[in-house]
C-alpha cells in the first residue's frame, strides 16, 4: 500500500477507523489519479481532502495537521480507504497475520526461556532473579518491593 509509505501508524490506524465511522461524507474522481472528498473530523469539522495516488506527497487536506505540509494525515487515509474499500480489507489481512506471527513468535520464545530457567541450578535462577528485578525499571522494581517486602 504505497500510499501509506509517508503517513504515521497513527494516521493509518484513525483514518481506517474514519473509513469504518463512514466519516468520508462525499467523494469523487477528479483525474486518472486524482480524487476529491469530504471527510467529518473528530470535532465535527469538514475537510477538503485530495489525494493523489500516483504521488501521495502532492495530496491535500486543510486540517491543522496537514495543511501546507506534504504529511498524508488521517483524513486523506480515510479517503484513500472509502476510494479503495479493498484496500481497507487488505490493510486489516495485514494487521492480523503480523498479530498471528508475533502471537507465534512469542509462544516459541515462551519456551525456549522455560527450558532455560528450568536448566539453571538453584544459585544461578537467585542471581537471574535479582539481577532481572534490579534491572528490568522502575516499576518492575517498585512493584516487586510491594508484593513481596513492603507486606
């Protein structure tokens, strides 16, 4: 989705949810590349929106976020989305099959730090413990201290 290359995470993921909010109140095509939309802001605002899919950087949106820079904000990405509604489907698809393989990932690594912890002796599973309380943060610190000294 190369239109996305430029914009924030944050962009992507709100204007997805403008899209799914049928916040795109009206659009059309302009040119081969070129559409034109409306689309309701967070505070009840309209935006003029204009994309170009051929070069997202030369869209358009008179938001505070986007106007009179080249930031693709999130009312050109749900504009984007409400033009190409597949691609909405798509950028979904995407989202959860890299949830899936952190998912598995985490479960592989799961047990690879069980079969450690469960190789170490007495003495060393000591040292690792003090070692990972002291170094982990702040809050892990603080939180170890309360639920097991401060009683």
């Amino acid at each position: 989705m190369q239109f996305f290359n430029s914009a924030s995470a944050q962009s992507v993921w709100r204007g997805y949810y403008y899209f799914k909010d049928n916040k795109v109140l009206y659009y059309e095509q302009i040119d081969k590349n070129i559409y034109y939309g409306e689309v309701l802001g967070s505070e009840n605002n309209e935006y003029e929106v204009t994309i170009d899919i051929s070069k997202p950087k030369r869209s358009t949106c008179n938001c505070a976020h986007a106007e009179g820079t080249r930031r693709i904000c999130k009312h050109k990405c749900a504009l984007y989305f409400a033009v190409f509604p597949e691609k909405a489907d798509e950028f979904m698809r995407m989202v959860e099959e890299r949830q899936e393989e952190n998912e598995k990932q985490r479960e592989k690594l799961y047990v690879a730090v069980k079969k450690y912890v469960y190789s170490l002796n007495k003495q060393q599973l000591r040292d690792e413990l003090l070692w990972l309380v002291y170094n982990s943060g702040e809050w892990v610190f603080e939180k170890f201290v309360r639920d097991n000294i401060e009683r």
